[in-house]
C-alpha cells in the first residue's frame, strides 16, 4: 500500500532508507537540518564498507583493555564525562555488554545484516550509472602481536561458521595483498605480526554515496527539503499525524527517525528511551604521493586503532572513539596522531603535510552494536532506523531494506 512517509535524517542510514522506500513505490519526504545530504557523521567518516569484519566494539577484550585505554590522554578510546545522564546509562549498558555470548549473538545479526547491505547495495548499483566508485579492494586487518593474532583468529573461526570468508595471514602474505605497507615493514619489522584479510570488503566515499542516493531518490519523485528544522510532532489516537518543523507543518502516513545521534533526543518526543549516544571520530584525507606505489587495499591496524581506506587519489585516515557529548571540535594532538599514523603506516607513499581537510563526527552508537530497526512503542506509523554506529555505511543498505519490510507491513523487528 502506497503511504506518504517522512524521514528524520539524511546521513547515509536516512538517504538509504529514503531511496529504497521509493522503489517500493511510497511518497517520501527527506528532512533535514542540514544544507544537504551526509554532511554530518557520514561526510568523511573510514569509508570501509566492512562487511566481514563487523564484532561489536563491548567485548571482553575490550573491558579489559579499558583501565588503560582510559588512562592514556592519547588513547584511541577515551571517556569524557559530562552532566549528560545519558552518557552514564550508555556506558552502564555498554559494560552489561562485554560478555562472551553477547558479542557472539551480536556478530552473529551484525554478519547477517552486513551480507544483506552487501547484496542489496550490490543489486542497488546495477541498476544503472551511478557517479560513485565502490573499490572491491578487500580489507586487511593487522594485528601488532601474537595476543591479539590468536584472538582474531578465534574470532575468523567462529565467524566462518557464519559464512564469512576470511583468511589469516603471516607478514610475508600480508605484504602480497598490500605491497604499500613494504616500506613501514623495513622501517620497523615488528610493526605487526599478521592479519586478517577479507577479500569481499571494499571502499566508497559515504558522502559521495549519499549523494548519489539523495539524487536518485528526487529522480523518483521523493521530496529533499533541507535547512529544515525538526521541533515536534502533531500525533492523535496513538499516530504520528504530522512532522513539526521550522517551516511548518508536514502531514505523514508514517515517520522514520534515522537521525543518528540526535535521534534519542527526538525520541523522547516519542515518550520513549532510546540508547542511543554519540562516539566521536576524527579523519583526514590525504593525497597520495606521485611516483610511489599507492595503498590499494583497505587497512585497520588495530595497534594502532587507525583505519586506512584509499579513495582514488586520496588516502582517508580514521581513527578514535571518544565518549563525551555532541561536541564537533578537532583538537590539534588528534590530527597529529593520524599524520603520524600515516607516516609510518605508509613512508613516502602518502603527503603526511597536506591540509587533509580535519574533520571530526558523531557516530550514533548503541551499548551492543546493534542497530535499532523497529516500530516505536507508542505509535503504530512510527519506526527507528539509528544506532549503526562506526558501521553505519557497511550497514546502511542492509538497514534500509528492513526498515521498508516493517514499513510494509513484513516484520522484522528488535
């Protein structure tokens, strides 16, 4: 059944979810504050589309990594506390997460929801020219010791029992796939011990991909309308009726908040919680050097905790997870830490001093890692597609068709 449907949110989760509604045929209005689509978490995020390699972030390993993560000023992982309440319930829940059985259970839907965004992004871009480059590169994680090797091993075996197709390496096969990472190796041959190579992950640039999606979408008749404000809704007899923003009033047969970390906010004029709290992120996106061999494959060096993702002439740079408010600011020190990520990671092949365009994002994490794609609580015309967190770009696709079967009437809820 046809229904006039708005959507909160244009990132990639909310221009995903716009596009693939209007292929099944719905009148779809995209909103948002912004001045066009992905500007936020999605402008200039890792770029990985990271379908192999999806374990929730609260895991054992993490818990007992956190006395020292936490401690370090220059850790990849760091606790800001703020007045916020919301920040104490999140972290609380993330804690209750770090089990064995709950990281198992949540690579097991993860995996489950990364291979349908692969196949439903893979069926997506057959349907005619899009102005994107999706690289099929595959995705190289590096391991700085023999520890975290045997851990990511046990995490291979177990997700090869979910059908994902994983290899580990030693340096030498490490060095066939990325012949780049040869000069850092001679640098310092204790840099890493081996990886993980997945061969069916690859790279696209998110804001390039909401573009792209955002243009198709209009092509089909949907309705764009940003520098649009949302400030509450007008329901009736348990419904959404209409959206209330800053240029009045939009009727709608159904809503969907994808608005990434702002979404828990706009919730609460829902009447309901949602554990939903921004991990901050910090990128650059450097220009390869001439006359070097260039990265081709992506990389996670997880010593580190640095992404490497190349896009065409470019190498974008990813890396921290900072739990501390809204705040948008890109400290020099974080910069520094992935010009010298780049440096070592890749001497010669990348221009460490250019600009690189610094940037930082809000990654709308759940306690677990699971997205959450469901109805609201208190009204029936009401859904939630938020919460993909650091794999909002591997899972906005996948996101994006489940939504549409609850829309339509073909559950799939959490």
């Amino acid at each position: 059944m046809k229904r006039s449907i708005c959507i909160v949110g244009a990132g990639i989760v909310g221009c995903a979810s716009a596009y693939e509604l209007a292929r099944e045929g719905h009148d779809v209005v995209l909103l948002d504050a912004a001045p066009g689509p992905g500007t936020g978490c999605s402008f200039a995020n890792g770029a990985q589309l990271s379908y192999g390699y999806v374990e929730p972030l609260a895991s054992p390993a993490t818990l007992r990594a956190l006395p020292h993560l936490l401690m370090q000023r220059g850790s990849s992982v760091r606790f800001l506390p703020t007045r916020d309440w919301r920040q104490y319930a999140w972290a609380l829940r993330f804690l209750a997460a770090c089990r064995t059985a709950r990281v198992q259970a949540g690579t097991r839907r993860l995996l489950e929801l990364s291979f349908l965004s692969r196949d439903t992004l893979t069926r997506w871009l057959r349907d005619g020219a899009w102005p994107i480059d999706v690289a099929r590169n595959g995705k190289l994680v590096l391991c700085p010791d023999e520890a975290t090797m045997a851990r990511q091993r046990e995490q291979m075996r177990f997700q090869a029992t979910l059908g994902c197709e994983q290899e580990a390496l030693g340096i030498d096969a490490c060095l066939q796939k990325e012949p780049a990472l040869l000069p850092a190796v001679r640098r310092a041959p204790k840099a890493f011990v081996g990886g993980i190579w997945t061969a069916g992950d690859a790279t696209v640039d998110s804001h390039s991909l909401c573009l792209a999606l955002a243009g198709r979408f209009e092509s089909m008749g949907g309705l764009a309308r940003f520098g649009t404000r949302v400030i509450g809704f007008a329901t009736r007899e348990g419904r959404v009726r209409a959206v209330r923003t800053s240029d009045g009033e939009i009727p709608c047969d159904a809503l969907v908040l994808a608005a990434g970390s702002a979404a828990a906010q706009l919730a609460q004029a829902l009447g309901e919680y949602l554990p939903v709290y921004p991990i901050r992120g910090y990128s650059l996106t450097l220009p390869m050097a001439a006359g070097v061999p260039a990265p081709r494959a992506s990389v996670t060096d997880l010593g580190r905790k640095t992404v490497f993702a190349p896009l065409g002439g470019a190498l974008r740079v990813a890396a921290a997870a900072e739990i501390g408010g809204h705040g948008l600011d890109v400290p020099r020190w974080r910069i520094d830490q992935l010009r010298a990520a780049a440096a070592a990671m890749y001497p010669g092949s990348v221009d460490v001093h250019a600009d690189g365009r610094p940037w930082s994002g809000l990654r709308p994490a759940t306690p677990d890692s699971i997205p959450i794609i469901r109805r609201a609580r208190r009204y029936a015309n009401a859904f939630y597609n938020v919460g993909q967190g650091a794999l909002g770009l591997t899972l906005a696709a996948g996101s994006a068709v489940l939504l549409a079967r609850l829309v339509s009437g073909r559950p799939h809820e959490r």
